[in-house]
C-alpha cells in the first residue's frame, strides 16, 4: 500500500463524510472460506475493501474479489448484512456479501498488499483470524445471532 492509499482514510476522520467498504463470505464446495492476510494490518480477513467514488456495491467487490482472490462470482452475490465499524472512524459501515458460486481460475499471486491467501475449514481458521472475520464466518456457517458491529 502506498502512502496515497492512507490519505481517503486519514481525511475521512476529520471530515463529515462516512465511508463504506465491502467484504465476501466466499465458500467453496468443500465448505472452506476465503481469508486473505495483508500487509499492512495483521491477522487474516475476509476478502474486499472500500468502495470507490462511483463504484456500486457490487461493482466494488468483483474489483476487490479480483485483485485479492482471482475470484469471479458466478452468481450474484447475496447481501448478509451491513455493520458498523467504530475501528476505523464514527461513521464507516461494511456490507458483507455471500458467494458459493465462483471461478477462480488460478490462485493469486502474493503482492505488496496480500501476503497470503487460502481456502481453510471453519475448524482450522488460520491463527490471527479477526475476531470480526470469525463472527461473520459464524453468522453464515453456524447460524450464530447476526450483529449489526463489525
């Protein structure tokens, strides 16, 4: 991530404006999720990002699907939920979406902003997963309550 990367986040904070990103609950047919470690905030996440100036919510995470996963929904993706997230600023929400049905036609390749990647078993998450990763991945597979925070 380079330093203009920073500069939405930094000015967010001390302006009105509230943010928005997308993350994908993304489950392969083995009932194995999508986690992603970057390289500049630790542990491992759902994959996606913020959205951009005139992007969608949809056209925002096949950006983000892509350059994190190589991942191509095939369907559309089903809305889970959409949270608050104080972590970042008093105004920042994430919609979560949900895909089973995907392409991913070849593993991505580790870059300055995706370290790691993988397809795990909800029994053997990767160490470090974020708790939020953890609750969204309960909230879909296990049928834990929905909360409306990150």
């Amino acid at each position: 991530m380079m330093w203009r990367d920073f500069i939405p986040a930094f000015w967010s904070r001390f302006s009105r404006t509230s943010t928005l990103g997308v993350k994908a609950v993304v489950v392969d047919s083995q009932r194995r999720i999508f986690l992603v470690r970057h390289s500049y905030i630790a542990g491992w996440h759902l994959p996606g990002g913020g959205v951009e100036v005139g992007e969608t919510l949809l056209v925002a995470l096949a950006r983000e699907l892509g350059e994190e996963g190589n991942i191509v929904p095939l369907q559309a993706p089903v809305l889970h939920g959409i949270f608050f997230n104080s972590r970042f600023s008093r105004r920042d929400h994430v919609a979560v979406f949900v895909i089973h049905d995907f392409r991913q036609d070849s593993a991505p390749e580790p870059n300055y902003e995706i370290l790691e990647h993988g397809f795990f078993h909800i029994d053997a998450l990767p160490h470090g997963t974020s708790p939020a990763t953890q609750r969204r991945i309960a909230e879909v597979l296990q049928g834990a309550p929905v909360s409306e925070y990150w």
